[in-house]
C-alpha cells in the first residue's frame, strides 16, 4: 500500500492550525469543490467524529467523488480521515500537529489502495503518486497561509 508522507513548520500555535486544517470550507481551493456532509456544526470532537465530508474532483476527464469519514480525533495532536465511501479499496489521511518553540510541526501521512491490481500498481508508481503529494502540498501551503495570518493577527490584537 503507498504511503506518501509529508512535513511542514507553521509558525502559529498547535490549536490555531489544528482548527484551521480540520475547517471543510478551507479544502475548497486544493480541490474542485468540497460538500460539508454534516448538517449542523456541533463543537465538540464527539461530533466531530461522525463528520463527513464529499471531495468532488476531476482525475483523468471524469469526476470522482471520495466520502471521507473522520474515525479518530485527539486536539490539538491528530486527525484521521478515511475513507467511508469512494473508487479507492482504502483511503486514509492521518494529520499529526507536534507543537515546538516557536510553532507547530504538521506532519500529513496519506495511506492508500487502488484497485487493478497490477496495472493499478504501476498507475500509482508512474502517475497517482505525484498527482496526491501536490494535493497534499497544496493543503499544506492552504493551512499554513491561514494559519500564520491568524496567528500574527491574535497577536496584534494583544
């Protein structure tokens, strides 16, 4: 199973890039469109986890739709995504927040499956990979943008 991995510093506390990477409204720009499943917004994490969320997104001319469910919650330290419904045999996007000196270390492990068995295989090698690292890095450069401009403006406030 291909485990693509990536690590990033934000310079903004732990619970700000905590809050701001698990806002739905947020993913829009990595992806074509984002459709928050959950129909009131409770604060709390157990509500949290019976949210969804429907990832629209257009891969080799047609429209893929991935549901993702989010199974585990620990704030402001993890955050994981899987698969719930969708065109992959697994789908899982692990979110670590390590809180240091001067700033929060983001650390996103992204575990998934296709199907096709061989061909998929060499699908994932040759093209697939490439394609989820620059959505990933796209949502990595998205929260810590937003993160930053939030941190810096709590601290004018101050």
């Amino acid at each position: 199973m291909p485990t693509l991995h990536a690590t990033t510093f934000i310079a903004a506390p732990a619970e700000i890039v905590f809050d701001i990477s698990t806002q739905l409204q947020l993913q829009k720009e990595p992806v074509s469109e984002v459709l928050p499943a959950k129909a009131d917004s409770e604060p709390d994490a157990q509500a949290a986890l019976r949210e969804t969320e429907m990832l629209k997104y257009r891969f080799l001319m047609k429209t893929r739709i991935l549901q993702l469910k989010v199974t585990e919650i620990r704030k402001p330290e993890l955050l994981v995504k899987e698969q719930w419904r969708g065109e992959f045999r697994k789908f899982r996007h692990e979110q670590y927040f390590k809180s240091c000196a001067n700033g929060t270390i983001l650390i996103h492990l992204l575990h998934y499956e296709t199907y096709r068995g061989l061909p998929g295989k060499c699908f994932n090698f040759f093209y697939f990979n490439s394609y989820v690292k620059k959505w990933i890095d796209q949502q990595l450069l998205l929260i810590k943008r937003f993160s930053e401009k939030s941190a810096a403006e709590i601290l004018r406030e101050v």
